[in-house]
C-alpha cells in the first residue's frame, strides 16, 4: 500500500514536472516565446526576368506571409511544399527593394519578422569595369592635373588581370602634367578594374594663380578592347559598387574613355553601365569624347541632371547608332553641352522631357548628326540663356523641325538652331512677342528648302534678333516687320542670299547701328527696294544693305540730311542695273558715310542713263571713281550724272581740284573684313563670290 501511493506520488510529480517544461518551451498567454523566424538568405543580387527561391523556416505553426516593399522592382510568392515553406522573389525591373516574411503571433509565439535586401539590375552591374583585350598591345591609365597634395585619388587604381593578383597605380605627378602608366595585355586577356575612390578625377584648385581645373583619369586603351561593367567600381570606397547608384563629387569619371580613336568597342552580349539616379556637375564629362568604335551607349537613368554632367559625353562617337534614354525633367547648365556632336550615324534623337531650360543646356546637342532624320518634342515654353543654341547646326538629313511654343524668349535662344539644315522643308511657328538679343540670330541660314517664312509678330527688335535669320534660305517671300523700335544689328544679314522678290515694309524711323547692315546682301530676284523713312540716321545703318542685288532697279529715297560714320558704305554697291538714287544729305559726321555707296552700280548693258539727284543745298558732289573715305570727300562714279549739275563757279575751289582722278583711295577707319560680314562665322552655307573692294 505505501509502495503504490509512493508510486502514484512520484507518477504525479513526474507529469508536474512534465508540464512545467512544455510550458516554458512553447510559451503561454503569459509567458510567450520568440517564434525562431529564419530565412535561407539575407540578401539577394538578381537580374530583371529571373527568379530566386527562398527557404523560411520556423518553429511556429502559423504560416509565413512574404511581402515586397516595392512590387514594381520585385515581387515575392510564398508556398508551402509538404511541411516545407518557400517563396518565389521575382525581379521585374532595375531598383532596390525589401522583402519581408511575417508569422503572426499566438497563444504560444510572438510574432517573427525577417528582412531580405534584394538588388535588380543587369547582370553587368554586378561585375567590375573590364576591358576584354582583342589584341596583343597595352592599356594605359592617364592621370591629368593631379597635385599629390591636393589630389582626390586618395586611393590607387586597382586592376586585375585574367582574376591574377591585384595590381595598383596612383599617379606623383604635379598640377597641370599629365602621366601615364603602361599596362601589357594580350589577345583575349580579361582586365578588370576597381577603386576605393569617392571621385575618380575631381575639380582642383590651382593656388599659384588662383583658378579651379579639371583633375582626371583616363582609362586609354592602345589596343582594340571590348568593354562591360559597372563604372561605379571606380568610386565606390566599401567595394559594394552594384548597390551604388550615387555620385556626389563634382566631375569624377569626368574624360574616363576619352580616347579619339576605334580602340573601345562594345562587347558582343554585355554593356558598359552607368547606374547613377543622382549625378554630380561634370560627372561624365566628355566621358566618351572621340570614341569613333562605340555603336552603342549605356543607359542613363538619372531624372535629375548636373551642371555639365553630360557635355561632350558622345562628342565625336562617329559610329554611335542609338541614343540613350534621357528621362530627366530637371536640368543643370551646359547639362546636355554638344552631347552627341558629330554623331553621324545617329539616326533618331532620345526624348527630351523637360518643361524648363537651363542656360546652354541643349546648345550644340546634335550639331553635325548628318544621319538625324526627326527632331524630338521641345515641350518647354520656359526658356534660358541659348537653352537650344546650335541643337541642330548641319543635320542635313533633318525634315522636320519641332514645334517651338514659347511667347517669351531668352537671349540667343535660338540661335543657329537649324543652321544649314538643308532638308528641313518648313520652319516651325514662331508665336514669341517678347524677345531678347540674338534670340533667332542664324536659326535657318542656310536652309535651302525653306520656301515660306514663319510669321514674327514682336513690335521691338533688340539686338541681333533677326540677324542672319533667313539667310541663305528658300523664302521667295519676307515675313512682315512691323516694329518701330529697333537694336544694333537687329536685321543684319536677315534675307541675305534669298531669293525674295519683294522687300518687306520698314516703317521704323529710329535707326540703330548696323541695324539694316547687308539686310537685303545678294538678293538678285529683288527688283524695288522698300521705302526708308527715318531721316535721323545711326552709323553703319543702311552698311551693304543692297550689296550685290544685281536685279534692283529702283533705289529709296534717302531723305537724310546729315549722314554719321559709313550710313551708306556699299549701300548699292554691285546693283548693276540701279539707273537712279536720291540722296538730299548735306553733312557728313563722321568718316566712311558714302564710300563705295554706287561701286560698280548702274553697270548693265540695259542701263544707259544713271541719274544721282542731289539736295540743292549740297554742291560738294563730284563725279570721281575712288572711293569717298574722308569727311571732305563726296564722291559719286564718273558714269553717274549728278542733278543738279554741279559746276566750278557753285562748288568750292576743293571740289573742283577733287574732281582729277587717282586720289589715293585710304583704308577705312572702322571694320575688319570679319567685323564687316558680322564678327563670326555664320555656317556651313558658302555665299556667292564678291567683289573685294
């Protein structure tokens, strides 16, 4: 009896026991446990397209939910497969993305909660910039205005050769001198090339004579190379260069290929890649400068764009077939600066999505794209400082031209923005009323098949407006001009080489330098020139402005009494067959007024009377072939008679001893034959033969 109640006792005392163990290892309401929550992998590289699985594993009963921070990057699937439970991650598109798995918590567990990190990109951001040797030869890396001091290559340049040992190079060299280091490559040898730098290249600072330069490293090969890789394993200090999509020193990888040879060339199945989303002013600087091998360019993702951060980035890549996206919407000065110029085998430009411009930013884009056949949508009406300068300077192939909605314009917006695009068969409306100096300056010279000019409603011209605009065009008829107000230079050259046949009115009677300068230079089919009827003059106003018409027959009136420096210099010069002027001036202000006004005028055979009427008030006229430099000079051909005559008994004793031919002829006092012709080159377009005189 006492053995079995001993026994009883111990039995129960066992399951006491018993009980108390279970409870402490799976928990209660009052004392829960940690659900032991794992998963197979903490972090996971993955390409868009491909799938991973991933184990989980818990001591819970409660299943395991999988989630994505970011669908659109990856997406996640759980199952469970016997008394197993797993998960899909599927990687839809470049980014960076969280998955968690959850188990809800119970009477026993607390809840369990494991992150995994997962990285989607091409498979090439995972690898090191490497070059793939096609060649015995050499691949040189360039260091350029590096200052040990001052340097921003804090770090060496490392590279491996065939995945054999580390090699490095860091540049001793002094501000402003460039160093080489010669790397020994063979036929098919794989060179892989790493840094722990923050900025490869940079900006420096130049003490001794106080101004800021450009530090780089060139990365030259001398031997044909095909290249892939992430560029980011240049400047990325922890080595973790595919999760890196940041840079922040101003101008690193600034000149990387810039190689002005066929030596770079793209690797058959794999890209070069440029991941960054944010980008420092001058970071990719001429980055592909002269790469004349390169067919295809690496994506750029970013939306926000730096100063400069793309200028010249292309520049000279002859065989680049296919631009890259440019998603930006937010734009830096100079950002897109001649970014594909002279990209001939480019066919068709990126979109540009940008409402608001930045000074510079599109200047020179597409300059010399022979091959560019369309124009992307220009979607902005807020402009800047020559924002679309030279965008499309000699597409030839170019046929249509972007519509151009802005109503306020910047200064040189426009300007030379389809220089001598000879196929462009129409220009784009131009609705601004507000314009600013040089805003159209050059935008069609040259443009041989435009037939019909756009309509140009701004009542006030500033400075160069209009200058060159139409020069060289198809136009058989001028837009008409109704401002009153006029710049320097506003309608310079504006119809030069057109093939107008009636002048537009010019109803302004406040002039401006050189504001009429060579307007109407070469325009052979016009046959009557438009009334003039300011009679306060500016200098150099009316300089060449019929030059070479060799059609007019019918001059204006020129109703001015005083006449300041070269206001008639080669007005008519070379109009063969102008048979009358009148010009009632009795003063001269200043040198050059009427030198070689009627040179070589009145010429033609079918002119056989040439009349110059004078202002009574005026007897120093005389009949003489050289031209008129000096104040004391008033010159008109021998060929021309003067009316009213003038004869010894009205004119001073001076005129009448001016009137002996072979007065030495003097060198003008204002104007190069360049500051002439306005200052600069206006584009491609040569111009007829002319008479220097």
């Amino acid at each position: 009896m006492k053995r079995s109640s001993f026994f009883l006792g111990g039995a129960l005392l066992l399951v006491s026991l018993f009980t108390t163990s279970c409870k402490e290892v799976l928990g209660s309401l009052d004392n829960p446990v940690g659900s032991y929550l794992t998963v197979s992998s903490t972090s996971v590289k993955l390409e868009p397209g491909k799938t991973v699985r991933i184990d989980g594993s818990t001591i819970s009963t409660n299943p395991i939910t999988w989630e994505s921070a970011n669908p659109e990057v990856a997406t996640v699937q759980g199952y469970v497969e016997g008394n197993k439970q797993y998960a899909i991650v599927t990687a839809i598109a470049d980014g960076e993305t969280t998955i968690t798995a959850k188990t809800a918590a119970n009477e026993n567990y607390l809840a369990g909660v494991s992150e995994i990190k997962v990285w989607t990109c091409d498979p090439d951001m995972f690898e090191p910039l490497t070059l793939i040797a096609k060649n015995n030869g050499w691949i040189y890396i360039n260091f350029q205005g590096y200052n040990t001091a001052a340097s921003t290559l804090a770090e060496p340049i490392n590279y491996t050769i065939n995945s054999g040992a580390v090699q490095s190079v860091s540049p001793s060299i002094s501000t402003n001198t460039s160093e080489y280091f010669p790397i020994s490559v063979n036929a098919n040898d794989t060179i892989r090339f790493t840094s722990k730098n923050a900025a490869l290249g940079g900006r420096g600072y130049n003490a001794e004579y106080d101004y800021y330069f450009d530090q780089y490293v060139r990365i030259y090969p001398y031997v044909e190379c095909a290249a892939y890789g992430n560029v980011m394993s240049l400047i990325t200090p922890d080595g973790n260069f595919y999760k890196n999509r940041s840079i922040k020193k101003s101008a690193a990888l600034a000149y990387l290929f810039n190689t002005w040879s066929n030596y770079l060339v793209n690797h058959e199945t794999r890209n070069i890649t440029l991941p960054a989303t944010e980008v420092a002013d001058s970071c990719y600087f001429s980055m592909f400068n002269g790469c004349y091998g390169l067919k295809s360019a690496p994506v750029l993702p970013a939306k926000e764009v730096g100063v400069s951060s793309y200028q010249w980035m292309f520049n000279n890549c002859t065989s680049l077939e296919a631009a890259p996206e440019l998603p930006a919407t937010t734009l830096g000065d100079y950002c897109y600066y001649a970014m594909f110029y002279n990209c001939d085998a480019l066919t068709e430009a990126p979109a540009l999505p940008a409402t608001e411009m930045k000074d510079y930013c599109y200047a020179w884009m597409f300059e010399d794209c022979d091959g560019l056949k369309s124009a992307p949508v220009l979607p902005s009406t807020t402009l800047a400082n020559r924002c679309y300068n030279g965008m499309f300077a000699r597409c030839y192939s170019l046929e249509a031209a972007p519509a151009l909605p802005a109503t306020k314009l910047a200064d040189g917006c426009y300007y030379s923005m389809f220089n001598n695009c000879t196929s462009l068969k129409a220009a784009p409306a131009l609705p601004a009323t507000e314009l600013a100096s040089s805003c159209y300056r050059n935008m069609f010279y040259g443009c041989s098949a435009i037939k019909t000019a756009p309509e140009l409603p701004a009542t006030e011209i500033p400075v160069e407006a209009y200058g060159w605009m139409f020069s060289y065009t198809g136009i058989t008829e001028a837009p008409e001009l109704p401002a009153t107000k006029l710049s320097n230079s506003c309608y310079a050259a504006m119809f030069e080489g057109t093939p107008i046949t009636k002048a537009p009115k010019l109803p302004a009677t406040t002039l401006a330098s050189r504001c009429y300068y060579a307007m109407f230079w070469n325009c052979n089919e016009l046959t009557e020139a438009p009334a003039l009827p300011a009679t306060t003059l500016a200098p150099r106003c009316y300089e060449s402005m019929f030059n070479w018409c060799t059609n007019l027959k019918k001059a204006p009136d020129l109703n001015a009494a005083e006449l300041p420096g070269g206001c008639y210099y080669q007005m008519f010069n070379n109009c063969s067959k102008l048979s009358s002027v009148k010009c009632l001036a009795t003063e001269m202000t200043d040198y050059n007024a009427i030198s070689g006004m009627l040179n070589n005028a009145g010429t033609d055979e079918s002119v056989t009377k040439r009349t110059f009427t004078r202002s009574t008030d005026n007897n120093n006229w005389v009949n003489n072939d050289d031209w008129a430099w000096d104040l004391n000079q008033w010159y008109v051909p021998t060929s021309w008679t003067i009316d009213p005559a003038i004869t010894a008994a009205s004119a001073p004793a001076r005129r009448a001893a001016a009137s002996v031919k072979g007065t030495p002829i003097k060198t003008p006092t204002f104007g190069t034959k360049s500051e002439m012709r306005g200052g600069e080159e206006t584009g491609g377009v040569k111009a007829p033969a002319k008479t220097n005189i």
